[in-house]
C-alpha cells in the first residue's frame, strides 16, 4: 500500500509540476509581468515538489512526514481547484441565469476525480502503513 501511495504521489504531483512550470517559465519570459501569475506558478511548482517528494519518500521508506504532507499538499490542491471553480462559476454567470449549487459542484468533480480522492487514498495508504517507515 506504500508504494501504490507513493505511485500515485508520484504521477499526481509530476502533472501538477507539468502543468505550472510552462506557465512560471511563460510569465517570466514576458517584458511586462504580473506578479500575481508568478506567484501563483510559483506556488504550484513548490505544490508539485513537495508531491513528487513525499512520492519518492514513501517509495523509499524515508519520511513518514514528507509523505504525509505530499498527500495532503494534493488534497489541498482539489480543494482550491474546487474553491476557484465555484467562485468562477458565480462570476461567470450571466445575469438572470444564476448557477445552481448541482452546477457549481459538477464543474468541481474533476478537481476531486482527479486530485482529491486520490489524495484521500494515498493518505489513508500511508496511514495504514506508518511502522514500515524509518525514524
């Protein structure tokens, strides 16, 4: 169960890498930049770091703790998605057609689909098996 936590650790957190390092790289590239938009791929590389690290920690039996926070850095990760997609969904709407909670929370499915439950799972993996690591 440790490795399936540190497999899932692993591949989550090199989407998460893979996905705000072409973002941080375009950002700074640019001659006039928004500081708001570097940190914010700032953030989701130091996010996706600190995943594949507890990735590689619980693959190796290093860290319990580097684990355990790579798994909840990738909770964390869905339940920000989730927190941005309701807010946008609220803004986005036209005016007179106010998006329902049912909508709100189906446009947030694929940030726990794919970041959130298996985040979930991996913690309970790592959880389940704490005496297999070193102190």
């Amino acid at each position: 169960m440790r490795r399936a936590a540190g497999i899932i650790l692993l591949i989550l957190g090199a989407t998460v890498v893979s996905m705000s390092l072409p973002s941080l790289l375009s950002q700074l590239l640019r001659p006039v930049t928004i500081h708001a938009n570097v940190a914010f791929a700032a953030g989701g590389l130091l996010i996706g770091a600190t995943i594949v690290a507890g990735g590689v920690s619980a693959i190796m039996k290093r860290r319990f703790w580097l684990s355990v926070s790579g798994a909840i850095c990738l909770v964390l990760v869905a339940a920000a998605a989730t927190v941005f997609l309701l807010l946008w969904m609220r803004w986005a709407a036209i005016p007179g057609h106010e998006s329902t909670a049912v909508r709100q929370l189906i446009w947030s499915t694929p940030a726990w689909g794919g970041c959130g439950i298996p985040g979930i799972l991996a913690l309970v993996f790592l959880v389940k098996r704490k005496g297999e690591f070193q102190t």
